[in-house]
C-alpha cells in the first residue's frame, strides 16, 4: 500500500479511471501463470470487483470484464475510493477481519447468481483461505434451492475449486429457471383443467336425471 501511494504521486496529472488502473496493474498473475486458481488473491479481488462493475450495468452474463469498462460502482468512482476500498480489503488487521465478518454474513437470498458471485468474489479473495475453505463458505452462501439443483443435477460433488462451483451454480440457476418455467404451465393448465370441470359438471347433472315419458309431461306439466 505504502508503494502504491508513493508511485501515484510520481503518476500525477492522470485521470482517475488511469489512476485506478494503474494500481489495478499490481494484481497480475505471477511471471509464467495464467490460472485463475493459482493467481494471486489481489488478482482475483480485482476481477471479483469488475464483475460487480459489470453486474451493476446489467451487461449479459457472458460479458468478458475489462478495465475499458465503465466504472459505475462506488469502489470505482475515483482513485481515493478505490484505495480506500484496497485498504478496507488488505489493510489494517482489523479492515482484515471486517471483511471475513462480512464475507461470512454473506447469503445470495434471491439475488441473481451472477451478482452474487461479483460480490462473494470481492469479500472472499481478501481473506486469506484455502480453496476447500473458499468452496465451502460459498456453498454455505448459496441459495438453499439453487444448492439442491447444483448437487442433483451438476458434477456439484467433483467440483474442487471455487471457479469450477460457481460456474455449476451459474448451470444449476439456468435448470431452476427452465424448471419455475414448467411449473407455472403445469398450474396454469391444471386452473384451466379445474375451471372446465366445474362447467362440465351442472351438464353432468342434468343428464343423470332420469328422462320424463311424454305421457308425464302430459299429464304433470
């Protein structure tokens, strides 16, 4: 953090957006590495946050984030909020066990998958973790539905790294979308099935009565 502010001095003059980027420029993957799973934590921190950048636009899910995107989110609004957020992530011991407080308070409710993880992503990659410890946090987090689709219907069990469980919860919200889909059409034929039957029935009625002899109209009119 100290280098950081030291070298944005240098760097006087930049816009914000350059500014913010070129810090952002310090949470790259080590020399010879391009696994999101063996990158560093500020590296993950950081496209956790442009995720959220990109959620928070309502762009599509398979919008690839990139620093030419705009900055929307308060933590991007300017240089001093995004060091200011750095030093929530990574400073202090005590802006350390906020965010493990808050990354574990954390529930996705009925929050769309893809902005949950945006910010699951933000919290969890400032907290220092195993990826097992990751993995089960996140489940814990889940949606209790989406879960239970993600463990019936995904390779939810095999999956050992966070990566890998968000994109089967990414899976799992599609098959629970498909699934609220045909539901709502079984109720609705079912409404439409109950409403002819209750039409049906007064007709059903009626012909079970036994038919008058014409004699009986006749006579008993």
């Amino acid at each position: 953090m100290y280098y950081i502010r030291d070298g944005h001095r240098e760097i006087g003059g930049q816009t914000e957006r350059a500014v913010i980027n070129w810090i952002a420029r310090h949470f790259r993957f080590p020399e010879g590495q391009n696994s999101m799973d063996r990158s560093p934590f500020s590296f993950r921190w950081w496209i956790g946050l442009l995720e959220k950048n990109a959620r928070a636009q309502g762009l599509p899910m398979n919008h690839a984030v990139s620093v030419e995107d705009k900055y929307v989110i308060p933590e991007l609004s300017s240089a001093q909020a995004f060091k200011n957020h750095l030093q929530e992530s990574f400073g202090t011991g005590n802006a350390r066990e906020n965010t493990r407080e808050a990354m574990y308070a954390l529930r996705q409710g009925e929050q769309d998958i893809q902005q949950f993880n945006a910010q699951f992503n933000a919290l969890v990659y400032g907290v220092d973790l195993t990826e097992t410890e990751r993995c089960k946090i996140y489940e814990d987090a889940l949606n209790a539905e989406l879960l239970s689709i993600a463990i019936k219907h995904t390779a939810w069990r095999e999956a050992k790294t966070l990566d890998d469980k968000q994109d089967l919860a990414k899976s799992a919200s599609f098959i629970k979308r498909k699934l609220d889909v045909i539901q709502a059409r079984i109720e609705e034929e079912t409404l439409k099935s109950g409403g002819q039957e209750e039409q049906e029935a007064p007709v059903l009625e009626y012909a079970d009565r036994p038919v008058a002899s014409e004699e009986s109209e006749i006579f008993h009119p």
